[in-house]
DNA sequence: GATGAATGAGATTTCATTCAT
DNA sequence: CATGAATGAAATCTCATTCAT
C-alpha cells in the first residue's frame, strides 16, 4: 500500500506536470481536472486543494512553463560570449527551449487568446521578462562597438524576429507541412532551420556595418523605403 | 407566418460567421454551440441541421477560414508585378490578410494544437495552398533572371519565414508586449515591424547577389557555420 | 413508453410541486436538485432548463406559496361579512391555510433565516401583502361604527397578534410538545388552540369597547401600563 | 511550541460558541465544519475530536441553547413575585431571552423542521422544560386566590400564547416586515410589541375574573362559540 | 491535544445532441 | 426550414470525514 507521498512539495510538482501535459494537449477548456487528478493518482479535490480552482492550477502551470522557458533562454549567461556568438546562442536556445517544451507554445497561444488575461496580472511572470530586452541591447551595444554590428538597431526587433522565427515554426508545425508540403518535424529539417533563421537574424544586425572589415549594403534600407503605400519606419517600437 | 430568412444560403453563411468569431474567441472546447445559436438568432437545431455537428460546423468554418486568407495573399496576382515588388507585395498581403481576420490566427493554432486533424482530412484545403510555392519559385527565379535575387534559394524557406514574421507578431501580440514592454497594437507599431520584416525578407533574398550590380557576401553564410554545436545546415527543406 | 408530457406549463407546475416539497421538508441547503428531478421524473437539467439555477428555484417555489397562502386567507372576501364575524374568519383562515399549507411554514422561516433576501427583492411578493393591512383597518373601523370594537386598534398590531397565534403553534409544534409534554398535533388540540386564539383577538379588539351593548374593562389598560420597567407603549407600529 | 490554549474546556466552549452563530445563520446542512474550524482557529479534526461528527455537535449547541434559554426565562425566580408581577415578568423575560439569543430562534426553528428529533432523544433537554408548566400553573394559582386571575386557566395555553407572541415578532421579522410595511427592528417597535402582548396576556388571565372586584365578560366565550364550522372547544390541552 | 494532507461520495451545473411538432 | 422541450453524460467543485505525524 506504499503510503501516498505525504510529501506536499512533491505533490504540488506532480499536479504541475500532469497538469501541463493536459492544458497543453487540450487547451484550456478542453483540459480535465479528472484526467489531471487521475494521471496524478490523487483525488481530484487535491487539485482544489492546492490551487483552488482550475484556474487557479492554470495560472500556477503558466507560471512554471515561463520560469523554466526564460531559464532556458539563459539570455544572461549569455552576456559572457563575444557578442556574435552571443546572439546566436540566444537563438539557439531560444529555439531549443521551445523545441524542448512544446508545451510552452501550447500555453502561450492559449494565454494570446486569452489576450494576456493572466500573464498581465502576475508581476512575477513580467519581472522574468524584464532582463531579456537589456541583454540584447548590451549584445548589440557590444557588437557595435566591436564593429560587428549596425548601430541604431532596435533590441526589441531583433528579439520579435528571432522570436517569431523560432516560434512559429514550431508552433504552426502541421499547418505550415501542408501548406508547403513538406516534413518539417525531422531533425535535419529542423537544423537546417535553425541555421537558415541565425543567418537571417545576423545579417540583420550586420548588414551595413563592417562586418569583420568590409562595409556593405548601405543601398539596401533605401531602396527598401521606396516601397509605395508602407510610410517610412521609424525603427524604434511604439 | 412566413418565417424570417428563408434563404438557405444566407442561413448558411451567418452561423458560419458567428461560428467563426466564436471559434476564434474561445476554441474549439470553450465555444458553445448555443451561444453560437443565440448570436445567429437561430435554434440550435439549425446549427445541426446544415453542419451536422459542432466538428463538422469546426470544420466548415475553417474551410472558409482558409479561402478567405489563400484569397487575401493574392500570390496568383502578384506574378504580374516584377520580382522585387512581388515579394514585398506578398509579405505585406500575408501581413494584411492576418491582420484583417485576427480569427484565422487562433483557428489555425487550435488546428495546430490537433496536430493538423481537419486540414490534412481535407482535399480542398490542400488544394488551396498548392500554388503557393510555385509562385514564389517563379518569382525567385524571374528574380535571379533579372540579377536582382540570389540562386538557390528555397522557396519553402523564404514563405516560413515571412509567415513566421507576418504571424507571430499578430499571434502572440500579448505575451510579447508584456515580455518587451511596448505596445505592438498600434498601427505606427504595425508599419514599422512590416517595414522591418519586408527588409529582412529582401536583404536575404538579394544578399549575396549582385545586388544592382555587385556581388556580395558569400563569406558570410560560411561565417555561419562556424557555430559548434549545429551541424552544417543543408538549406533544403526535407 | 407515454410520450413525456410536452407541456411546458404542466412540466413547469410539477416541478414546483416538488421543489415546494423539497424545500420545505430540508430547507434550502438540504434539498437536493437531483432527488426533485427524481420526484418529477425528470432530467435535472429540466430545473435548470425553467428555474436557471436552485436558487431560482427556490425563488419561485416562494412566489408561488405565497400566492397561495394569501388567496387562502381570503381576506378580501372576508370584508363583505359583519366586523366581528370577519375578524373571526380571518383568524380561522389564517389559522386553515397554515395548517394546509405545512411547507409555507417552512419556507417562510428559511426566507427568515436569509433575512428576507428574496421576498423584498419580489415587486410581485410584496404588492401580494398590500391588501392585507387595508382589510383588517376596514374591519376595525366598521367594527367601531358598529359598536363592537374599541377606537384606536392598530391594524398592524392585530395581524402580528393573529399571525403569531397562528403560526408558532403549527411552527414549532415539536419543541412546544416537548417543552409542555402535550400532544398539539390532534385535530381536538388544534380546534381547542383556535378557539382560544379567536377569543384572544376578540377580546383585544373589544375590550373597553361598548361591546354590543355594555361599556367594559376601561380599568384594564391602565393597570398594564403601570408595569415597571417598560415604558409606555405608543400603540402606533413603527 | 506549547500550543495555543490548551485548555480543553475553553476550546470546547470556543467551538460552541461558532458553531452556535454558524448552525444559526446557515441551518445544519449549510454550517459548514470547515467554516466552523476557521472561525475557532482550529483544525477541522478538533471538532471531530470533541463532538465525534457535525451532528454531534449540532446536538451539542441545541443543549448549550436551550440551557442559556431557559436560564433567561428565570421562571423560577419569578415564583417569588406576586402572579401579575410573575406573569408580566414571565412575558417580558421570554421576550427578551429571545431578543439576547437570536440564534435560539434559528436553531429550534430548525429543530422543529426536523420534527424535534434531537430535542426529543434528549432525557437533559426534556428535563430543562419540566418546571415550566408548573411555574405557570403556580402563579395562575396563587392569582385566581389572589382574585386577579379567573379560575380554570389551562398553563399550558398560556404558555403557546405568551411564546407565539414573543417568539414570532422575532422570528418572522423580515417577512412580517414585508407584508406590513413597517420596521419591526427598532428598539420602540419592540418596546410597543411587548407592552401589547404583556397586555394581551394579562387580558386573557384576568377577563372574566373578577378583575379587582367585578366579574366580567361571562358572555364573551360564549358568543365566539357560536362560530359555525368550529366545535366547541374544551379549552383543556389534549 | 493538535495539525496538514488526503479522500470518496456526491453536490450543482453545463453541454452537445435529439425528439416531437 | 424551423422550433422549444427534453436528455444523458460528464464537468467543476464541495464537504464531512479520516490518516499520519
């Protein structure tokens, strides 16, 4: 009869997981406290009891998932490489992280139809964000000085697009195979990926400076501007 | 007596609407086929009547979902254009499409979060992206043609990218703005980030060709595969 | 396998009939919305389906005791008799519509408990009760013209006498009966106890009156307020 | 770490205390144990281990009630007075015992829902109630001697008058208060209500009798049984 | 004496779906 | 085409009670 646990941190632990898998998988409303408490084998008032609502177990998972993306992100640890390899660590493992806990895309997109509903009430979740635009500007600030990278690029573009390509692929994985019509799930397509979006992501920040030692491709923003009904950007975010 | 509508097809295309909005809004799950009813002014029965199920209605509802974007892409209509303007003009038509039925995103992650059940079952939806692909070769290559675009590019890389950036901005608006602190809803917001991710497409189309005139950059992929732990990415997608 | 009633207003009646039932006998919090489903052979959702929730239920089964129990204390009917027999009937009445009506007593008490949550939320319950004061006032004041009752009998006062007299024997039949070690739930006890409470108001509201014929007792009210520590009594209900 | 109270006494009387409020304002089956436990600042199980259930303790705040009510009512000390004095008081105790307990309204209100099967099983409880008939029958004895009380009054009718007019105002308060319109709470309504009973009371001892020194009334009785569909009641208590 | 963790049974409520008209 | 009434299964949540320390 092996005494159930009596161990309550564990407890706590093994609803999260279970509880994780299941809102990931099911989503929200699709998620059941039942197969939650089962998979757990523990009643299911335990998961009222800990976290008093599904809600309220919800938000303790999107919590969890946040704290242990954004350590995985490890944006400052980071900050000791030389500020090349230092982004492009940071797309490594940003790509990794989500590569690693499919679940997290799963949350955030609920949580993005939520509208941010949880997310922009728990300081805790905003505070693990708040280092990560800084590191990049120290990165770029770094690169700048070094004369790897332009000046005057905005760091929270540069996280947007290194974001949006790691995400995306990720999270629209079945969509994106039918419409394009290929198997984006193997592991070589994966890298080729990972190296496709770090190339874009440093030319980026490089073009225009003098990458290493030459100088390049100054005409390209303009032309680039050119482009009839998009008002000229400002590069910097709202 | 002469009941309200009695225009099947209208019938039809309203709970499509009010099926979609609520799709979007709560997922699959969370939407309540009577709510969906009560917003149509509609009986439930109705509902099963033309869609036989709440899947089926799921399903109708992404179809449409889909010919509304696929029409709003205009990729077929952008080969007119030369090269250059094409792309630009397909990322902003992708941004735009997005932009203008914010559902679509949250239907096409809930059938993600199914790994793709619906559209993989669906001949039609298939169908639909079929010429998607080409049309981007055929610019790329028209491109090449014309000195403006490198050669050996894949078309499947250009559209993940471009969708990925087009996408995860919309998609993920509230978890980013909370992450980088900034507002990402505004429309100067919105011109920005699609100046930026029509640059970032171009300079990797362009780059390394003889952009105008000189050829530029090869160096640089090399440079890139400098990094340790990813294996020399083979730019082709499986 | 007689096709279930398809009468909403049969279906709707049925179901307070229980619910009353239910109610009555384990108050709000005992009852149970599955074992009225039982009773009424219907699905639960059915309760849900008329009443919204058990509170809405409730509610109901409220409104319609009362409207019950008013139109059984005939009391507008009882205007058209002389003074001393109406006063008579409105005490027998009130008396027989409790004792028909055991559940009333219980409903009302929970309304008690509760503070009167409900029934001073009803516009409906209330406008019920308004007739109630004018009556008795019009009795006493034909009674008076008469002869037969004394001047200056607040109406409110002589509905608490009754209305105490009547209700807290049926009430609280059962700690009474272990209090006094009586039986009052025989019809000889309960015949007795109304014939006592009809003399206790008539004698009120003659007392000091030329009743019939004889000025009496003007002594009386004298002595009672010579009572120590209560002061003066206004005779007027707040 | 020596525990809070320690004093087994004072942590038995601490439960009563807030079970009695929470029993009172929320019936049996809508007290909760748990709530209970809180408002002790107690574990739960301590209820357990001092009244084995929540029935057990219900048991247990009904005999603490009726010994605190009992106690109020001081019908002994009363036998002291002389019988109109005793009997005034008698009312005017009673009135006030429920007024300080308003909880005792609930909770045999309560009792008497479930029939008085407590109070009934409960040798302690009955005991309680036992001198009360012959304190009544005492003082109506010694004023029928006197010559204030008229002779042949049943106690026991006294007692179900003097209760129902004390004990209704009260426990109906809220919905007398509706059918009214009027504030039954205020410290001169209640003033008003016990000089009025006190004197209904008071009445019905002595009419009849030769109140000081006239005999009155011998008619009264008689005409009230002439009502018809009443048999002429034996004014003894079964 | 006292506690936090755990439970099983059952409460209210919801919901996709079907029946009868 | 269209509806209101009805259902069965299951969802979330509650609660008196007990276990282990």
């Amino acid at each position: 009869m092996a005494s159930r646990s009596r161990d309550p941190a564990r407890t706590r632990e093994k609803i999260l997981t279970h509880a994780t898998t299941e809102f990931a998988k099911k989503g929200f409303d699709g998620a059941r406290v039942d197969s939650i408490a089962v998979r757990c084998r523990l009643s299911k008032n335990m998961l009222y009891y800990y976290f008093k609502s599904k809600e309220g177990l919800f938000v303790a998972v999107l919590e969890r998932m946040y704290e242990k993306l954004r350590s995985q992100q490890k944006d400052l640890t980071v900050r000791a490489s030389d500020p090349v390899t230092a982004l492009e660590q940071l797309v490594q493992h940003t790509f990794t992280a989500l590569l690693d806990n499919p679940e997290a895309i799963r949350l955030m997109n609920e949580e993005n139809r939520h509208k941010g509903r949880h997310i922009r009430q728990s300081r805790r979740m905003r505070d693990l964000y708040n280092p990560l635009v800084d590191t990049i500007r120290f990165i770029l600030e770094r690169g700048r000085d070094d004369g790897v990278f332009r000046a005057g690029i905005d760091p929270a573009f540069v996280y947007l697009s290194l974001s949006s390509l790691c995400y995306h692929y990720l999270s629209n994985q079945y969509t994106l195979e039918v419409a394009l019509g290929v198997d984006l799930g193997s592991e070589q397509a994966r890298e080729n990926w990972l190296s496709h979006i770090t190339e874009l992501v440093m030319m980026f920040c490089t073009s225009g400076a003098p990458a290493r030692d030459l100088p390049l491709l100054e005409a390209k923003p303009g032309r680039i501007t050119k482009r009839a009904s998009v008002k000229k950007p400002a590069r910097q975010s709202a």
